[in-house]
C-alpha cells in the first residue's frame, strides 16, 4: 500500500468519481490512476469502487469507509510535514486567515501590520466571506483560523472568544435627531433604518411591532451601510468599532446601549497542527488567549472541559 493510491482514491471520490478530471487536478494519466487504484484493491482484496465497463459507477460500502481513513492517513501525513518544516524553518510558512467583512476591514489591518513586521517570511492570506463560508474554509482545511462576528458552535472547529463589541446608531450630522445624546428605540419609530442585518434588540427582536417597519435596508458590509446612510436612505445601525472619527467625520455615532452587540470569535480546527507563529498571531487579536491557554483547550476531550477552561476569562470589550 503506497500513500500514492491512497491519494488517488480519495481524489477519484472527490472528483465525483470522474478518472479524467481526476488525472488532470493530479497532472497525471488516467490510466495511471485507474491501475493504481486496481492495484490497491487486489492488495486489500476488496472492491472500493463499482464498475460499468471502464467507467466507476459508485463508491462500494467498504470503499467509503477506506476512503474516509485514507483522507485521516493523508491529513496527518500533511501535518508530519508541516511540523517537520517548521521545526526547520519556524519563521516560515503561510496563514490563511478566513474573515467576516468586518474583521478584516476593520480589526485584522492593525494587527496584520504587526504580525508581518515580526515575521515577515510568512505569507499571509485573508479570506473574506460570511460566517459561514469562513467555517467552511477551516473545517476543509482551506484556511488555518476563522475570525467572526459572533460566538457560535462550531461543529468540528475550536471556538475560542475574541472580544466583545457594542452596536451605535449612524447619523448625518444635520439629521434632526443628532443634537440628542442618547437615543432611545422608541425614538426611532418614525424615522427609517438602515440596519446590519442583526436583530434590533435583544429584549424584542423581530416580535417588536416596529422592528421590521422601521428598516428600510439591510448592509451586512459596514462600508456600504455607511453610504447609504450618507444618501439619506435612514438612520445606520452597524458595529462601534467600524466607525473611524477620521474617515466618518461628516457622521455621527451615538451610543444605544439597548442593542444587542456580540461577541467575535477565532476558530481552530481540531486536531490540527498549529504552527508557533500562529499561536502568535492568536495572541495578538486576544492577548487573553495565550499559547497555554489554546494549547490546553486544543487538548480538552469534551465541550464541557474547553468551557471550564474558559468560565473565568475576562474577554475584552472593543
């Protein structure tokens, strides 16, 4: 059994059983692969895959069993030689960081400036998409950590909180609610809204009679909201830290304590090697998440034991 024709039977799966496609993603030949994978089968004395002539029709019950273990036997040969790399060369490698819109627009610039300053042989990718497809690109393998706007369950992903983080409300400075200091939901209830995309609050929600009413628009980028609300279109709703006095001085954020804020999260994926300067990189987005604290919640076996590990943590609030 060679890691070859593991490689390729887990390939030939992924491409959905098509030897052609395969063969290219591999730059290979077909008929390479195709008497690789006979080759393991009659070693194994099993059949992994079902035939119609030359063509594989589907994927036999023991096959996707095997196939399931190959993919484990080849994840942890990729980490074998991540960890042998970085023993050799620990200031090198790659970070792909996968991103909601406002971490990377607004929380990842700082710290990336320092981070690639202090290693600068390592070549940094930020991936920007929703929460969901930035767990779906570290639960693949695709990206090393995510960094998202709330603290979710992540299924097979370490969810470690981040920092805590408060909603305001953007106005134009000449709107006729900006000389109040501190406004209230039911202040709002004749003037429209341009909202995040998040519930207006965390006591009513969307069972408010006004909630729904009142939004106009929905800008899950910050960006974008704040030019709709430059347009006129209403009152912005969006997170405190995405307002910048220098580059928003034409508006004002006013403080509405009644909003539901969140709390953003970095995830890991279990069992994954973590390189050292990773744990770097961690630190300086949660100084409260230190090399020995990860380490240990990498190591808890249940839910249960990672949350003891994090009951007493003072998360810091943005």
């Amino acid at each position: 059994m060679k890691l070859q024709q593991l490689r390729y039977i887990v390939e030939v799966a992924n491409h959905r059983l098509n030897l052609s496609v395969t063969a290219e993603s591999l730059f290979t030949s077909q008929p390479g692969i195709s008497k690789q994978v006979r080759m393991l089968e009659d070693e194994l004395g099993i059949q992994i895959f079902e035939r119609s002539g030359k063509h594989l029709t589907r994927i036999t019950p023991i096959g996707r069993d095997v196939i399931k273990v190959a993919t484990e036997v080849l994840d942890k040969v990729a980490i074998i030689k991540v960890m042998a790399k970085q023993h050799v060369h620990p200031d090198q490698g790659s970070l792909t960081i996968a991103a909601s819109h406002l971490q990377a627009r607004y929380i990842l610039p700082a710290i990336l400036k320092g981070f690639m300053t202090r290693f600068p042989k390592v070549a940094v990718t930020v991936m920007q998409g929703s929460a969901a497809q930035c767990r779906a690109a570290v639960d693949v393998g695709a990206a090393h950590l995510l960094l998202v706007d709330d603290m979710q369950e992540g299924g097979d992903l370490l969810m470690l909180p981040c920092f805590q983080w408060q909603r305001g409300l953007l106005l134009p400075k000449d709107h006729p609610l900006a000389k109040v200091s501190s406004l209230s939901q039911a202040e709002l209830v004749e003037f429209a809204l341009v909202s995040d995309g998040r519930a207006l609050s965390a006591a009513h929600g969307s069972d408010h009679p006004h909630a729904q009413s009142r939004i106009v628009c929905s800008a899950s980028d910050s960006d974008v909201l704040k030019t709709y609300v430059r347009q006129g279109m209403g009152i912005g709703v969006m997170a405190t830290f995405a307002w910048e006095p220098q580059r928003d001085g034409d508006l004002l954020l006013q403080p509405a304590p009644w909003l539901a804020g969140g709390l953003a999260a970095i995830g890991l994926r279990k069992g994954a090697f973590l390189c050292a300067y990773l744990f770097d990189f961690v630190e300086r987005l949660a100084p409260h998440l230190t090399r020995e604290r990860v380490e240990q919640c990498c190591a808890a076996r249940t839910g249960e034991e990672c949350n003891g590990l994090l009951a007493n943590l003072t998360v810091p609030l943005r």
